[in-house]
C-alpha cells in the first residue's frame, strides 16, 4: 500500500500537463480495446473458415472482407497509437522531470541552515536528481506501457467472460494465481530494496564529502583509507542487492512459466470443452492470443512493479526532503517594509537550539542607526546565534526582535535580508567568476559600483593580478583564491549589497596583519552612516567600536566602550589582559630573535 499511495503522488504532480494526461490516458484505453479485439476477430474468422469446412461450403471474400479489415485497421490503430503516445509521454515525462527538479531545488534553498547542517549536500544532489529522474520513468512507462496493460488485466480480461465464460474462467484463475505469485515476491523485496537504496545514499554521501576535502585527504595520505572505506560501503550494498536480484530473477522464471503453462491450459482444456460442444476453435484460438496477450502484459506489469520498487525508496527520499516544511519563513500578513534605517533593539529574547539549554538567554538591548557594536565571548558563548536570529537563521523562542520599531516577523523574509548584509567568517564563494561572486550582492550594480566595493575591500590589487581580471574563475569554493583574497571578495559582495545594517562574523579572521590594517580602515569608512555590528575574538580590531557587549552562556553580562570595560576589570578586561599578554609576549620573543 505504501508502494501504491507513492505511485498515485507521483502521478499527481503531472500538474500543468493534466490536460496532456487526461488525453494519453483515453489513448490507452482505446490502444487496450483495439489490442483485445484483434484476437477477438481473429478468433470469428477461424470459425467462419471451419465452420464452412465442416458445412461441406466454400468461404467468399465478401464474408471474410469486413472482418480482416477490421482486424487490420484495428492493428494499424494500434502502432500509429502507440507511436504517438509514446512520443508525447516521453516529451511529457522529460518536461515535467525538469520542472520537479526545479520545484526541489527550490524548496531546499528555502530550508533553513538548521535543517542544512544536518543533511549533507551529496544526500540532497542524490536525492534530487534520483527521486526526480526515477518520477520521469514512472510517468514515460506509466503512459507508455504500464496503463494499457492494468486496462487489459482489470477491465478487459473479466470481458472474457462474455466471449466463453468456461473458457475465460480458467484464464481469470490463472492470471491471479500469477498475481498472487508475484505479490508475495514484491511484499518480500520491499523492505530489502529501502535498506539498499539506504547503502546507495551512504554510498553517494561518501564520495561527496571525499571529494569535497580532497586536499585533507592527499595532505593526511587517507587516499587509500577511504578508497578503501568506499569499497567497503560498495560491498556492503551488495550483499544487501543480491537477494533482491535473486527475488527479481525468480519472478521473470515464473512470468516466463505462466506464459507457456497458461496457453497450454487454455489449448487443453479448450480442446475437451470443444469435444464437448462447449467452446468453438476460433474461440480456442481467440483465448490462446488473449492469454499470450495477458501474461505478457502481466510479465510487463512485473517488471514495472519490480522496477517501481527499486525506484520506491529514491521518491520517498525525494518527498521527504520536499515535504518539509521550513520553521522560518514569511508569516501571515508579512510585508516589505522598504529601506530600514537599523535601529535594532532585542527584547527579552531567548532561543535554544535543543529546547533544554539556552545558547541565547534573555537579551536585551538597543542599538541606533549608525552604531558599530562588537560582540565577544568565548567559543560557545552565543555571538553567532545572536546575530544569526538577526537575519532569522533561526527564530527565538521567546522575546522578539525589532528594526525601526517593526517585529522583523512581520517583515518578509526577502525585505529583511535584503536591509542586512553578512560576510561570514568562511566566505563561501561560488565556482563562478568573480565579478558573478560580487553580483550575488546586487545584480544590477554598475561597473562604478563595483569598482567602489572592490577598492574599500581591498580586493582591487589582488584581482588586477589576474589576467582575466573580474572574469577570473574562482573555483570550487573559491579554491584557486588564498583565504585572504577570498575573504576580501566576500566583504566586497556585502559593501556591493549596500544594506542599512551589515553583520562581520569575524570577516578579518583569514588577513595577515597589514591587509587587516587597511581593511580596517576602509571598513570604517564603509560602514559610516550604517548599523554595524562585529563578531570578534581579536580585541584590538574592535577598539574603535562605538559599544562593546560580552556575551556569556548566551546572555550579556557586560556593555560599554573599549576602555570602559578595561576599567570596570570584569569578563571583557580579563579576555584583553590575556589576549594583550600573549601579543607582548610574541612581539617581545621577535624582537629578540632579531637581535644578532
């Protein structure tokens, strides 16, 4: 049942081709009524020719003309038929294949971050690809062969009954003994087929992460250690195929069986019911060609459901993805608000990640536009995760937050990350060229624009250097790029979105010393005018800022300025002794180096 009601959902998201559907569909019942009523007229001119021996009479063409032209126009029905649905459902299945990926690929960008750090991306590219590619085969055999032969085995083979009730009884038996057969094959090879597509999954996710840290990999020699591990896997999922295989075989031994043990049944019993008066030749010869045609189809129907099966557990990946819903998104009534001027102001906010231990616990504070606030605290402290509820990465459990007075819930999502820019502390570039990287901020910026951003973040020099210059290729991830040059392009790509409120994750952390100087000040003269807040465990980057909030166990146990805090001697002067002491130290052991 569950094979079943995953069948029926993945013809229902035929969507806009339902009129196409509905068309292929009246194309099949007919192609099934004409292929039943070849063997029918068949059989009627085997009795009219044996029906005239036995009379001592000769056959005319004038008897014989109307039945073998119907014969033949229903065959030539038939091939143009199949030939036409065949051709509109492979256009159809390809069509809607592209628009389901397109649908999933879509969705999944709208899942948020907590749902993507606990699914690897090869899962999901797997998922994608697979669940859609195996809904495209299901619509093609659907339309294409899978139809016609149900039509043939529920509607048209209990019409037997009114060619020769005795003789369509027998052939009603056999094909559900047959059922019965493969039904029992088909409920075993279920559950063994979802624990292999499981080792399939494992198989791609594997490979995926292999390949996505292929420089950890050579650089720690695990190039053996995990071609080994992937072959294990593979070995894994073998033994776990194999009796699937040898379940399949035995299905396509016993259709081939119930081919010849039908027709010879039929033959039989047909030639004593004949003997009897009971059954006719032609009607013996009609039954011969229905049950050829039935168990065929039958054979057909088996391969498809074992085909289904496989494909199962790939569309029921596929709808899981697709079915879940995003905790963040826009809620009733929201609305673009336009251009916000960052007053930003949290309000008894709360939110925990597992429900029991709060990482942010009651914060409270207002910031006005054109402030710079610097976050700090130890690792685990909860800098990120407040200002990932600023963009609502995530949404509080308690308290609520607010720009220029307005809930940002009752803002759309697109209007508040559109007012807020984030360069992250991995700069996660796309494999693009840079000047594409940079447009991620604003499509529509101008050369000028760019121009600006790239020379505030430092990054004109480095991409001068590169002969094709804007249009330079950065790789997957930005590879072909240092980390600092990486990291210059991603705040250039926040400078070019040019939002009210920006949001630096510790965006120097990847800059040697001097760059991180002049980014410094080039990043005080870009953030002039905005709401600026500055995630940092380097103190001396956030001397200048205009208030400093250290965050302990998720909430905020002290607020002021660089040197109020010095002088208050609490959390924030006991992180600067310490970082201080450990610079003076450094410089103190260089300088001594450097003496002859």
């Amino acid at each position: 049942m569950q094979v079943f009601r995953l069948y029926i959902r993945t013809l229902a998201l035929l969507g806009t081709e339902k009129k196409l559907a509905l068309l292929l569909v009246f194309a099949n019942i007919f192609l099934a009524a004409a292929s039943f009523a070849e063997p029918v007229l068949f059989g009627w001119i085997i009795d009219l020719l044996s029906n005239a021996q036995r009379d001592g009479k000769t056959v005319t063409w004038e008897a014989l003309t109307p039945l073998t032209i119907a014969w033949v126009g229903f065959g030539l029905f038939t091939i143009l038929a199949s030939v036409l649905v065949a051709l509109h459902a492979d256009r159809l299945s390809h069509r809607r294949r592209l628009a389901v990926m397109s649908s999933f690929f879509e969705h999944v960008l709208h899942l948020p971050l907590s749902f993507h750090t606990s699914v690897h991306s090869g899962r999901l590219l797997k998922n994608m690809i697979d669940g859609a590619s195996g809904m495209a085969s299901v619509w093609l055999y659907f339309f294409r062969d899978n139809l016609s032969s149900f039509l043939a085995l529920f509607v048209l083979l209990p019409a037997t009954i009114f060619l020769n009730w005795r003789l369509a009884m027998l052939l009603i038996g056999l094909v559900f003994l047959f059922a019965i057969v493969i039904a029992f094959v088909i409920h075993r090879t279920n559950a063994l087929q979802e624990k292999v597509e499981r080792y399939h999954t494992d198989l791609a996710e594997r490979a995926s992460d292999a390949l996505g840290n292929l420089p950890v990999i050579q650089s720690f020699t695990r190039i053996d250690a995990e071609a080994k591990s992937l072959r294990s896997i593979s070995d894994v999922l073998l033994a776990a195929q194999i009796p699937v295989l040898s379940w399949w075989a035995a299905t396509t031994v016993i259709t081939r069986a119930a081919s010849t043990l039908a027709i010879l049944a039929i033959f039989l019993v047909g030639t004593w019911l004949h003997m009897q008066g009971l059954a006719t030749i032609g009607e013996i010869v009609a039954f011969m060609a229905i049950a050829g045609q039935l168990i065929g189809k039958l054979e057909s129907t088996v391969s498809f459901a074992n085909w289904v099966l496989m494909l199962a557990p790939k569309v029921t990946q596929f709808f899981e993805v697709l079915d879940t819903a995003p905790t963040v998104r826009d809620m009733p009534g929201a609305r673009d608000v336009g251009r916000l001027e960052g007053m930003v102001a949290f309000d008894d906010v709360t939110f925990s990640y597992d429900g029991k231990t709060p990482a942010v616990a009651n914060v409270d504070f207002v910031v006005k536009p054109g402030e710079t606030i610097a976050l700090v605290g130890s690792t685990g402290s909860g800098k990120s995760t407040t200002m990932s509820l600023l963009h609502r990465v995530f949404d509080p459990q308690g308290g609520r937050i607010l720009i220029d007075g307005i809930d940002i819930k009752d803002m759309t999502l697109e209007c508040l990350r559109r007012n807020i820019g984030v360069v992250f502390q991995e700069p996660m570039l796309f494999a693009r060229s840079i000047e594409e990287n940079l447009r991620i901020g604003n499509p529509g910026a101008s050369a000028e624009e760019i121009e600006t951003a790239i020379t505030r973040a430092q990054a004109k020099d480095f991409i001068a250097r590169h002969p094709e210059g804007l249009a330079t290729i950065v790789g997957e991830r930005g590879r072909t790029l240092s980390g600092g040059e990486r990291q210059r392009l991603s705040i250039a790509r926040a400078l070019l979105k040019d939002p009210p409120i920006l949001i630096f994750d510790e965006a120097t952390s990847a800059l040697d010393a001097t760059t991180e100087r002049q980014i410094q000040a080039a990043l005080e003269a870009a953030t002039e005018g905005r709401t600026t807040f500055i995630i940092a465990h380097r103190l001396a980057t956030i001397r200048n800022a205009t208030r400093i909030f250290v965050l302990d166990h998720g909430k905020v146990v002290e607020a002021g300025s660089f040197d109020e805090l010095v002088k208050r001697g609490g959390r924030f002067a006991e992180l600067a002794a310490a970082q201080f002491m450990t610079d003076a130290l450094v410089k103190t052991q260089i300088e001594k180096a450097a003496v002859p």
